[in-house]
C-alpha cells in the first residue's frame, strides 16, 4: 500500500500542482555550520547518491541555466533554473544553497564557497548520520553512473570506483554507464562490488549465459530471463525495506550495444508492476524503495501508473532537487527524489514507518561542500593511492581559461564550445558534433586548465574521432533525432541527456514543434544556409555504431589547449529559440524570437 494523504497531515502546505514541501522548510537564514544538522526522526534512513561519474576529489560544478520543460512539465520541477529556482523553493538568495543549487553568481560564489563533493568529504559526512541515527538505521543507495567520468576511471576499467564505493559503505546500487565498460569487466566489478546490484528490467537473450550471473537472489526461479537480481529486501532499523533497481532503459541506444551486445534493457512498466504486487503479498515490506536510473521526467511519469511504490530515489538527469514530488497514483502517492550529480549532493530520507508502512518523512538534499566537512582520513588515503600512478599525467598544464568553463545545460556550455572548437581547427573541418552528455565538471575563470579537466569531459570507452562528408539533410535529421530525445511530450521517449553540442553551426530551434520540425534556419558561422543536398566537412567522437578512425578525443583537445595557451570562447554555438520566452528553465539567455 503507497503512501496515503492522511499519513501526511503533518506536512501542511504541500503544493497541489507540483507536491512539493513547504518552503518554509528552506525558507530563512542558515549558517553554514548548520547545512548538516539533521536532527534524527523515524527509524528508517535512506542515504541516497547517484551519478557521481567517478569524482573522487573535491571539484566545481555549474548548475544549469536551461533546463526546460515543455507542455506539461512547463514549470514544474525539475524544469526550474536560477531565480524560479530558488523562489519556488524558497532558498535565501545569495546564500551557500542558492550556490549549491542554482548558476547563479557561479564564479563569485565558487570563489566563496569552494569546491563541492569529494569521496572522503562525502565519506565523513555519511558516517557522521549513520552514528546519529543508530546502527542499522539507514540504508546507503547508489543510483549509478558511479564507474565512469574520470581518466582514472577509464584507465582502471572503473575499478577505482568500485573500491571507493566499498569504503563508502555502498549497500544497493543499479546502473547505466557502468554498461559501457565490455560485460566481462561489468560482471568482474560486480563481483568485486560489496553491496546488491539490482535490475529488474536488464534480461539475457541466451540463457547459456547465465553462468555469471548470482543464482541466489529473491525470486530466481520466476526470474530466470533476468541477468541481476531485480531486487533485494533489507533489515533497516527494524523494518523490512525492499528495493527494486531500475537500470537506465536506454543503454544500449544511447550507448553502444556492442559492449553489452547480450543483455535488452527497457522501461518495463509492466513487469515492474507485476514484481511490486508480488514483493508487497510475499515479502511485506515495511517500505518499497525504487533505485532508477531513468531520469526524472520518467519517473514522475512512472510513478503515477506504478502503484506501490513508496519512494523513487531517482537519477540519470542531474537534477538537484531540494525536494521530493509528491505523485498520485490509483493506489495512493509516491515520493520521486533526484539527487544531482558528481558526488555533490547527499539525499537523506529519514521515514517513519509504523505497522507496516511510511506515516511521514523527513526529506533533505545535502550539498557537499569540501571546505565545510574534514576528509575521512582513511579515504583519502585509498583516493591517493588510486590516483598515484597517473597523477602526473593528469596534472599536466594544457591552458588558462578566462571563462567560466562548464557543460551542463540542454544546449552548448562553453567546455562543450572548446571540444567543438578543437575538433574543427585540428580536423580542419567546417562543422563539428559533440554529444550532449551531462557529466562533466566546471571551471571558474582564471584557472589552469590540466589533463584532469579534459578527461573529466571526455573519459569514455567509445572516445575516438571522425572527420567525413556529411549531408545537409544529414545534419538537419541527427539534430532532430536529439531534440526528439531531448523534448518529446511523452517522457518515456526521452533519453536524458542534453542537446548535441555543435561548432561552426548556428540553427534555429523551436522545442514546442512537432518531431521534424523543431529545426529550422541552419547555417555556417559566415551565414551561408546550410544546403540539403550539399556536402559539408564534419568532424566529431564518441559514435555510437562502428568504432570512428580517429585519436581519443582527449587528444584532439589537449593539443588544442596546448597550442592556443588561453582558452577565449569568440562564439558560443547556441541556437535561437522559439516558444521559449517565459519559461521558468531559461535564463540568461538572449537568443529568442
């Protein structure tokens, strides 16, 4: 049974349209000492990160400036950035939560408050809540996009990683880039791993493979076409807490399948369902715990037509929410969370739960800043044993910036810019593609650009270049497969990720249109109109089908930083958009009509 209206009398105020909190619980000065006093409450914790893309140190990053939400999700979180942010919220402006959650200020306030996240930092703040709620009390999920994001990462197959989230205390984890290492690497992480992975929507295609797979999770007779356990039921604080992991659905689109060319992934609503009702009559569970890797539109979506499900701890998107959604379905509410990226963010659920189910909750997203808590001294000590064999590679100066350098956003950020900017002088190319990821970390003006800083953009195992002809009429279908991606009404055609980053090209873009026709007006940095049956010279990385010629792309791009020596964005290319003024997930931006 889901959480009903009156186990919630307690929280008065709770917004209609999007259910979220109250603001007062944000509302009002904090000092910073105070970010991390939580006084205990109930006798369930969930302690939840998610795609902290293999960040093991402290780092800056950037929140969005467009997030926008189209149709139905015009206004609503996630889709809120800046200043809409912080009054929808009711964050202090100006404040240290304001910096965490918003771009505002990003460079003065970075300077201000320092860098963010950090494994030891992370490390002391969740072992400081777990001593104050009692042993066995809290739960600690990992929503994925953990194995990869960094040179580290890429060069020790994720493993790095897997041993961080070992001394972390990682109990139950799912996955999506995880997959982009081969499947013999995943399953030999895996088994390395000390917590659950779970999965209810990955399947085998041939069951001769399940030679790798663990035999002995709940369910394993009626779950044979599985490659993971699809859940697992854990002890926490007296109560019998069950948690169904979600994998990212679209790995093997947005990734390539030949990594994992044997496992089918989806969304599985349905089976999904059917695995809730059965968890709920045989184990009875005092709370059902969602672990998704869908991104948050999807779970929005799939929590008001999956009944059962207590709380979505959600990730895939990045999206920072001070607050969870409270989604009604035909069998009660759930709560959907998500709790950023980069290991800057810490969610902690603290749950009531009574004669068998929540009767109210407690719901905090904790920023992690470096300056504010000690470094767990035993994990910095593995993070620098870890790193020691390729520190001097990675702190190799390439360049300085005089800009802020970032890429989250739905359209060019201006690392994206220096990617596409060397793909085309070192290519020699007219136009340049580079895929609109969400992980990456940022840069204050000012800096030194290293190694580091590039493998943070580029560390994939699929990162060689290309240069080819390409149509115009090709062009024009790759941006409007994207923006499909990227703004389709129906969340469940989403894919997640941002638009893909282009150089040399200027487009309009009207996100409200029908699939096809959402792209219009493409033309050269000159203002020559790109041409449907004309060629044009495209260089890019990162495909997705066969394996590109080419050199990793963090080489094309450190050579570029190292011959320029300052890195000056003269062009950001951002499109013009239509149908966007007065949408709350826009700002600063001066391209509309």
């Amino acid at each position: 049974m889901t959480l009903a209206r009156r186990d919630f009398i307690q929280l008065l105020g709770i917004a209609g349209a999007a259910g979220l909190l109250p603001a007062s619980l944000f509302a009002g000065r904090r000092r910073p000492s105070d970010l991390y006093e939580l006084p205990r409450f109930g006798n369930v914790t969930l302690l939840h990160i998610t795609d902290t893309h293999a960040q093991l140190n402290p780092i800056y990053f950037r929140e969005p400036n467009v997030n926008l939400g189209i149709g139905r999700a015009s206004g609503r979180a996630p889709h809120l950035v800046g200043q809409a942010f912080i009054e929808h919220f009711g964050i202090e402006p100006g404040g240290i939560e304001a910096h965490a959650f918003t771009y505002l200020d990003f460079a003065e306030a970075a300077e201000r408050f320092g860098r963010v996240g950090g494994f030891a930092h992370l490390k002391t703040l969740i072992d400081r809540l777990r001593a104050e709620r009692g042993d066995g009390n809290s739960l600690l999920l990992d929503g994925g996009d953990t194995w990869q994001g960094s040179g580290t990462a890429y060069w020790t197959r994720g493993r790095d990683m897997v041993g961080a989230a070992n001394r972390l205390g990682v109990e139950v984890m799912t996955g999506h880039w995880e997959f982009t290492y081969r499947d013999t690497e995943v399953i030999e992480n895996l088994r390395a791993f000390g917590g659950d992975f779970v999965a209810q929507n990955i399947a085998v295609r041939d069951e001769a493979l399940f030679d790798y797979r663990f035999p002995d999770f709940p369910g394993f007779d009626e779950d044979r076409g599985l490659a993971f356990a699809p859940y697992t039921i854990k002890e926490v604080g007296g109560v019998k807490v069950a948690v169904i992991g979600q994998a990212f659905p679209y790995t093997p689109i947005a990734n390539p399948s030949r990594f994992i060319p044997d496992w089918t992934f989806g969304i599985q609503e349905e089976r999904m369902q059917g695995l809730v009702d059965r968890i709920r009559a045989e184990e009875r569970p005092g709370v059902l715990v969602l672990l998704s890797h869908n991104g948050m539109d999807v779970d929005l979506k799939l929590a008001s037509r999956v009944t059962g499900i207590d709380v979505i701890c959600g990730g895939h998107t990045h999206d920072g929410m001070p607050a969870p959604t409270l989604v009604a379905n035909p069998g009660g509410k759930t709560l959907v969370t998500n709790a950023g990226s980069n290991g800057k963010f810490l969610g902690v659920m603290d749950l009531d739960v009574r004669n068998g189910r929540p009767r109210d909750f407690r719901y905090r997203l904790l920023p992690i800043f470096s300056n504010l808590l000690p470094a767990d001294a035993g994990m910095a000590e593995y993070i620098e044993e870890i790193r020691a064999p390729y520190r001097d590679r990675l702190a190799e100066p390439l360049a300085t910036t005089e800009e802020t350098l970032y890429r989250r956003g739905n359209f060019n950020g201006t690392f994206d810019q220096v990617i596409c900017d060397a793909l085309r002088r070192v290519k020699d190319a007219q136009i340049a593609l580079s895929p609109g990821f969400r992980w990456g970390t940022s840069l204050p003006p000012g800096r030194t650009i290293t190694l580091e800083q590039v493998m943070d953009q580029t560390a994939i195992t699929y990162p060689r270049t290309y240069r080819r002809a390409m149509k115009g009429h090709e062009l024009k279908a790759i941006l409007e497969d994207v923006c499909d991606n990227l703004f389709n009404p129906d969340p469940y055609i989403q894919q997640g990720g941002d638009m893909v980053r282009v150089g040399g090209l200027d487009y309009v873009c009207d996100p409200t249109a029908a699939i096809g026709k959402r792209i219009g007006a493409m033309t050269l940095d000159d203002g020559a109109p790109i041409e449907a049956d004309k060629s044009y010279v495209v260089a890019g990385w990162a495909t997705v089908g066969s394996q590109a010629p080419g050199e990793p792309v963090w080489e094309t791009v450190a050579g570029y930083l190292r011959d320029i020596k300052t890195v000056r964005i003269e062009k950001l290319n951002t499109p013009v958009l239509k149908n966007a003024v007065g949408n709350p997930g826009i700002a600063r931006y001066r391209k509309m009509m």
